[in-house]
C-alpha cells in the first residue's frame, strides 16, 4: 500500500563505494525485488557527478529516488524484504548516508 498524504518526498543515497563487484549484487537485488514501485517510488537519478563544479567530492555516487509522500519513503526503508533480505547485500561494499527530503509546498 503506498502512503500517498503530505508533500513528495526524495531518498538520497550518498555512497562511496568500497566493493564494486557486492554494490553490483547489492542493486541487482534491489531491482529484481519491486521494492521501489511497490512503494510508489522511482529514480530520479544514479551515478556518479559529471563534472565537479565546486568541491564535490568525485568518489561519491548518489541516489535520489522519488515517493509519493515521506510516509511511503519511511515504509520502502523499513520494508521487511529491504531491511532483512537487500540492504544486508551492501554491509562493507560501501560507506552510505542515507536522508529523506520532503519537496516544496507551491
């Protein structure tokens, strides 16, 4: 069931990956589960910066996934499946900062 009340919300990802080859296991997995569209969720972006404009830090990949609401990213990041059987995939393939941002009210 995806929580559809409040503003939309964004997941970002900030990773410096340790283990290409577990990160790749990792997404494959996270993929493979439906997890994000179960929970009204999509990508808005993955990767690595394309050009650094101002200190940005090269090594780092990011990850903003879009939800409907804050509530549906909190139920994708504390789904069962995510937290018991995918997010395991990734301990010690990279070092993760993970956040919720809400968008702006018009």
């Amino acid at each position: 069931m995806v929580e559809n009340a409040g503003p939309e919300a964004f997941l970002v990802v900030i990773a410096r990956v340790n283990d290409p080859e577990r990160m790749k296991a990792y997404s494959a997995a996270l993929a493979a589960s439906g997890l994000y569209a179960r929970h009204g969720g999509r990508y808005e972006f993955i990767g690595s910066a394309a050009e650094d404009l101002e200190n940005f830090d090269m090594g780092l990949r990011l990850v903003c996934a879009r939800f409907p609401s804050r509530a549906a990213a909190h139920a994708f990041w504390h789904d069962v499946q995510y937290q018991t059987e995918i997010k395991p995939l990734r301990i010690g393939a990279a070092e993760v900062q993970v956040a919720i941002f809400e968008a702006p009210q018009p």
